[in-house]
C-alpha cells in the first residue's frame, strides 16, 4: 500500500457514515474527540491527521466499550520507546506494518498485545503502477463499493425514522485496520495518538498495481459494539485475507479506477476533487 489516502468528508458526515448499534440495539453515532484536529483532504499522507474509529474504553476507563468514537490521529505510529522530542528524529517507517510480521516488531507488538485496534477512515487509498517501458506511473484510487445500507427502525439515540433517513446517503468510506499507541513527550504535555494501517498480500484485483493492500476489519454498521474489540488479528488473520480479496474481485468495477492526471496525487500542495477523478 502507498502513503497517500484521501479523506475530504465533513465531521458531521462522516460520523453519520460510521453509525452503529450499542450494546443495548441502539442506532447510535460515534462522538468525535478533538475534532478540530480533522481537516478533510482528498490528499493525506504520513505525518498527517487522519479520523480514526475506536472504542471509548481506549480513551476513558469506566466507559462502555461498546461506545464508539472518532479521533483524530497522527498517521505514522510514534513507538512508546522513542525518547527524542523532535519526531523527524524517528528513523522507521510507520505508517504502514504488515500482517505476517506485526508480532516480530516491538513498535507494533506492544500495542497489538495490549489491543490497542482501530478502524482507519477515508474515502479511499492511491496506488501507482509503472507504464511498461517509460517511466511514467499511472495513479488509481482504490475504494469500497457505494451501495446505501437498509433503513432501520430501531432508531436508539437517533431521535426518529425521519432523521434516520438523513442519516448516511453519501459516500461510504474505506475501513481499514490499524494500530494505535500513545507516546509521552520526554519534556512532558499532552500524549500524541498514533497509528499504523495494517496490511496484507494483495487480492489478484490488485496485485498487477502493487504487492500490498490495507487490511479491511470486519465491522459493519450493525454490529452490536463488537467489531472494535474482537477484530481478532491473530487467528482470524487468513479469513480477512480471504474475505477481502473476494470482495474486492466481485466488486472490480465499482472498487478501482484509472485516475486523470499522473503527478498531482504524488503533491501535498494537491488537495482537490481533482486528485481522484476517473480517467476517461
């Protein structure tokens, strides 16, 4: 998987896009934390802050952990172990950690032993491909396919069946699986919450573009707040791989496209609609 990802929906929308069941069948919509932290891009890339979903227990310790919640994050997890308070000091790259090696690495065993899973938010992820004989790259957007969840009347916390019409009718978004982990400034302050996207061999969809692709969680809108704490990335590791790779080749049409320009996605000074357009 590159280090580009696209991410340009409204905090209000994009929590609608994330609602989901209590442990009591209530629709409920996650709360955001430092939502100011949030600036929706169609060009994000490591370093940046990027909306994660995850459960409430994470970040207050009496609180169901069937809540769920929004959070800004640093893209690019920062190791508990790192001790330099200048991060351009951090000398590995984070921003992704492959599956087959995650329990190899301390950077990224450490928070997966103490489950510290979350589900990573965007509208979708860039990969390159190299044109044969010349070195220009064709860019593609890789996303989830569009299709609208059924109604539901079990409206919970959503005051009506009238505003759960409204709400999520827009675009549905990439869910990936991450890691996350705190990291203290030596001189003291506030913890920075980082995180890495996990990845794993890619489906034959993908594979002629690149060799990798972010893990999708399984976690779906009705689930009853078990998705974020039984992610089970140890045992349940080869279903993902095969769930995904069959979705994403059902899906070929409707997952991937050529996008029209070849330089712009590649540019942090790039931040337009134009960035994910299908080539005609």
């Amino acid at each position: 998987m590159c280090g580009r990802t696209s991410c340009h929906l409204p905090r209000e929308v994009l929590a609608r896009a994330c609602a989901y069941r209590d442990r009591q069948g209530h629709q409920r919509l996650p709360e955001w934390r430092d939502p100011d932290r949030y600036c929706p891009s169609y060009n994000k890339s490591p370093r940046s802050s990027n909306p994660v979903l995850l459960s409430r227990l994470h970040l207050e310790k009496d609180a169901d952990s069937s809540e769920r919640i929004i959070a800004p994050m640093r893209w690019g997890l920062v190791p508990y172990w790192f001790r330099e308070a200048d991060l351009s000091k951090l000398q590995i790259n984070t921003s992704n950690c492959r599956s087959d090696t995650i329990m190899e690495k301390r950077s990224f065993k450490v928070p997966l032993v103490k489950g510290r899973r979350c589900v990573v938010l965007a509208d979708g992820f860039y990969e390159w491909q190299r044109r044969q004989a010349t070195n220009h790259r064709q860019p593609y957007f890789i996303y989830f396919p569009q299709v609208k969840p059924e109604k539901s009347e079990q409206v919970g916390a959503v005051a009506s069946p009238e505003d759960w019409e409204k709400v999520w009718d827009n675009w549905r978004p990439l869910t990936m699986a991450g890691i996350f982990d705190c990291w203290e400034p030596p001189a003291g302050g506030d913890c920075l919450y980082s995180y890495s996207i996990i990845t794993v061999d890619s489906c034959k969809v993908l594979n002629d573009i690149h060799n990798r692709q972010a893990r999708p969680p399984r976690l779906r809108s009705e689930d009853s707040g078990q998705g974020l704490s039984s992610l089970g990335l140890n045992k349940q590791l080869p279903e993902f791989r095969v769930s995904a790779c069959t979705d994403l080749e059902s899906q070929k049409q409707s997952l991937i496209h050529k996008i029209q320009e070849t330089t712009i996605q590649n540019s942090l000074f790039h931040e337009t609609a134009k960035t994910t357009h299908k080539e005609d």
